[in-house]
C-alpha cells in the first residue's frame, strides 16, 4: 500500500522528477516568453518615443554635408551681387564657407549660418575665427525651418530638390521684398529666377559625377 502510493507520489506530474522538469520547462518557456513580449514592447516604446524627435528634424533625413567648391562660391556670391550693406544667411550652412567668404571677401555686413549637425557649426565656428570674421558672423546649431530668417538681405541653399518646395514657402512667408536668393543646382519649385548661369567645373565631378553647375538667382518680389 505504501509501496503503491508512494509509486503513485512518484508518478504524479506534480512530484515526479519528469513531473518536476517539464512543469519546470513550461515554468521557463513562460517566463522566457515573458521576457521577449517585454522587450518587444520596450522596442515599440523606444521606437514610439524615438519617432516625434526624427520627424521635427528633418535636415538628418534632409541634405548630406556635401560643401559647395570654392570656385562656385565665388560665382554665387557675385552672383547676389554682394556687398557691404549685405546680410548673408545661408540655410544648411555646412562648414560655413559661404557666410565668411561673403563677409571676409566680399565685406558683408555680417552673416549666419544655421545648420543641423553640431560639429559642422563647431567647425564653422572655428573658421570664422581664424579668418578674423569671428565678431560678424554666427552660426546656429538648429533645424533650419525654425531659424528666423528675416533679417537677410542674401539667402543661399545647397538643399536637396525634396527639401525645395518647404523651403520656398519658408521664404517666401519670412524674407523681405528685394531679398536676393541664390539656389545651387536646385530651382524653388515655383519662382521664377530672375537670372541662371549654368557653367562646368571640373569640381563637380566627385559630388555629382558630372561637371555641370547651375546657379538660380531669385528676389523676393513685393507680391508674395
Ligand atoms: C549640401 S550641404 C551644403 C553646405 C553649405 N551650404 C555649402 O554650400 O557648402 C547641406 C547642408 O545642410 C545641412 N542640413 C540639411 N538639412 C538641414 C536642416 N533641416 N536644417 C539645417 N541644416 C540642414 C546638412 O547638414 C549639410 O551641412
């Protein structure tokens, strides 16, 4: 009898050592699955929160660092004409080559660059510095379509032709009448350019793989 019910103890699912192992299996498939639904929501979640901080900054989907050759920055700034009663902004400023060529070179009043990647501004920064315009220009670390623009009287892009149609409406709510805006490569959707140059540049090669430049020079017109 005890000898039968001790056999019975040993078979029971509960207590038999087989018992034991697959209840313990079942235990830690459990908690196994547990564990990945835990991190798969943690994922979501990441993802989820992480969505919000790419959609407002656009320019990290937006334009690569890609700087325009110096040749070419020279054409866009004589290009706008510029001089001393002007203040350049150049939107996606890069390593602030056209803002302190415009200042250093061209005796610009002053100038700024907003630009999305804060070693690039670092840089830029740093630039200026050494080409003793330090005091004249600034660059801002930022989402270029929240920058305030309105005190330009140049504004240059060297965007993507995705990023055109946003920036023209930016422009054309913000800049004052008879704002100059010089466009490499890429036309504003909608304006019409008051004048365009087209050249070739053996510098190009490398960024685009052709040597063709086109320069769109556009003024804010008092009909907007
Ligand atoms: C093609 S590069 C031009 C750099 C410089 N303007 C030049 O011509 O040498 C475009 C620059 O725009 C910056 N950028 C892209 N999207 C941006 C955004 N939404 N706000 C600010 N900067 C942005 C990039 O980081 C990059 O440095």
């Amino acid at each position: 009898m005890t000898h039968r019910f001790n056999e019975a103890l040993l078979r029971h699912p509960m207590l038999s050592i087989r018992g034991v192992h697959s209840r313990f299996m079942v235990i830690s498939e459990r908690l196994t699955m547990r564990v990945v639904d835990c991190i798969l929501a943690l994922g979501v979640c990441a993802f989820v929160t992480a969505l919000p901080a790419v959609a407002e900054t656009p320019g990290i989907a937006g334009a690569p660092y890609v700087p325009t050759p110096t040749a070419i920055v020279d054409r866009m700034l004589t290009l706008a004409k510029i001089g001393p009663n002007d203040y350049l902004i150049d939107l996606g400023s890069g390593d602030g080559r056209l803002v302190i060529t415009a200042v250093a070179k061209y005796k610009a009043r002053g100038g700024m660059g907003i630009e999305i990647d804060r070693d690039l501004v670092k840089h830029a920064t740093d630039n200026a510095q050494k080409a003793g315009v330090g005091d004249r220009v600034k660059f801002l670390a930022g989402d270029l379509f929240g920058a305030d623009i309105e005190q330009a009287t140049v504004v240059t892009l060297y965007l993507l032709p995705s990023m055109m149609g946003d920036v023209e409406a930016k422009l054309r709510r913000e800049l004052k009448p008879g704002t100059r805006v010089v466009s490499h490569d890429y036309p504003l959707p909608s304006w019409k350019p008051v004048d365009v140059v087209t050249f070739d540049t053996p510098d190009k090669v490398p960024i685009t793989g052709t040597t063709r430049t086109m320069l769109l020079l556009y003024r804010v017109s008092d009909r907007r």
